[in-house]
C-alpha cells in the first residue's frame, strides 16, 4: 500500500489555511502546515492529529525566503516530495488609496502576496517533475477577478497578477502533470477583515462566505481527477455585489 501523499499548506496557522489543512487531511493527505505563528501552526497541527490525521507544523515568514527553503527541505526529509500546494498566507493594511499608503507597505504586501507564491512554487516544483504529478492552490481574491477599490492598490494589484502567474505555471509545466488554480473568494469571515478601515460588524461578518466554505472549495479542486484542470475559481456569498 502506497503512503499518503504530501501537501503543503502556508498561511495555515488561521482562517482559510487552516480550514484547508483539515479539509486536506480528512481527504487523505499528509500535511504538512506553515504560518508565521509557532502557536497557530502547533494549534492547527494537533487539530489534525486529533481528527486522525497526519501532520507537520513549521512557524515560517513566506517573505524569509531561507526560512521557507529550510521549511520545504523539512518537508521533504520527514515524507519526501510535495505533490500538493496551498497557498493560503496573505497580507494587506487599512490604508489602501495612492493618497495615504506608503511604498514600503506596498512592497511588503507584494512580497507576501505575489513574490513568496513564486517562491513557495519554485521549490516544490522539482519534486512535483520527478513524481509526474502536482496540484497547486494559489489562494487569491475575488479582487484579482473584478475590480474592488475598496481592498486597496497593493492588494489588488499583487492578487491580480497571481491569475498570470497560474495561467503561466499551467501553461508551462502541464506536460509534466502538474495543474494550479487560482481560487478567488470573496468576502470571507476571517481575522483578516481587522485589516480593514472599517472593521465589518456581526450581521455584516454573517452574511460572508466562511472559511469552510473555501476549505470545501480547495478540497474538490484537489480531489478533481488528475486530467482535469480547474483553472480558475471564484466564490462568492450570494449577497455580495
């Protein structure tokens, strides 16, 4: 009988990432979680443990570019090859207009958004190559797919140009079995809308998408058939505009 195979979940310390880690484990997957936070990523873990699952927790800055190298290489030497990918880590600050973000800022939600994907990417690559297969999850926004003013310059543009980072990915590395999607959500009840200038309230946080509701998403593109692709997804609760 062949082992488990092995995911990789970044950001899965909180919301969507975590969610995902356990809706991976409950479909057969080893997986293996990252986040920033060393008690998150433990909490989530033990989460997987507990429902029978495996799991591996690493508190990991996609933006340390080493750190995230050593994380794989973890990885890799508890299991061996990462054939699944979700890409769940994100960032972005309530000043969002050209009127009041600072360049730094900007850059720093690029990084984590846009350039710490392709990093996360290039790493499991080679392995993904040599097994003939692989699954990658950018989780994205529903700003990369219409335009949203209100989640600001930076974060739009780096969810943005995730969607030609896939096509590219998709384009170039099908014929060696491995697939992406870039899954847009919308609105989602998460920690993340602190981040927002106006923090939404209970009955506004009701009527958004969970992040279960994601999890499930991210679960039926990686249990989709190894020929079938699945692009590009976008969710959104039924009363956003």
């Amino acid at each position: 009988m062949s082992e488990s195979p092995v995911i990789w979940i970044t950001g899965g310390g909180s919301g969507m990432g975590r969610a995902s880690a356990l809706a991976a484990a409950d479909a057969g997957w080893r997986v293996a979680v990252s986040g920033r936070r060393q008690e998150a990523v433990e909490a989530t873990a033990a989460a997987v443990r507990a429902a029978g699952g495996e799991a591996l927790a690493m508190a990991v800055d996609v933006t340390d570019a080493e750190a995230l190298r050593e994380a794989h290489r973890s990885i890799v030497e508890a299991w061996g090859a990462v054939t699944g990918l979700v890409l769940a880590a994100g960032r972005n600050a309530p000043r969002r207009t050209w009127a009041d973000q600072s360049t730094d800022e900007f850059a720093a939600i690029v990084d984590t958004n846009l350039t710490s994907v392709a990093r996360a990417i290039e790493l499991v690559l080679p392995g993904m190559r040599a097994a003939g297969t692989g699954n990658i999850v950018v989780v994205s926004s529903r700003s990369a797919w219409r335009f949203s003013p209100g989640a600001g310059v930076a974060y739009m543009s780096s969810k943005a140009a995730l969607g030609m980072l896939v096509a590219s990915l998709n384009d170039q590395e099908n014929v060696n079995g491995v697939k992406a999607c870039h899954l847009c959500p919308g609105d989602v009840d998460t920690d993340f809308l602190a981040l927002r200038p106006t923090v939404p309230d209970a009955d506004q946080r009701a009527t958004m998408l969970t992040a279960d509701d994601v999890a499930r998403t991210v679960r039926f593109i990686l249990d989709s058939p190894r020929h079938v692709r699945i692009d590009e997804l976008v969710i959104t609760p039924i009363g956003q505009s």
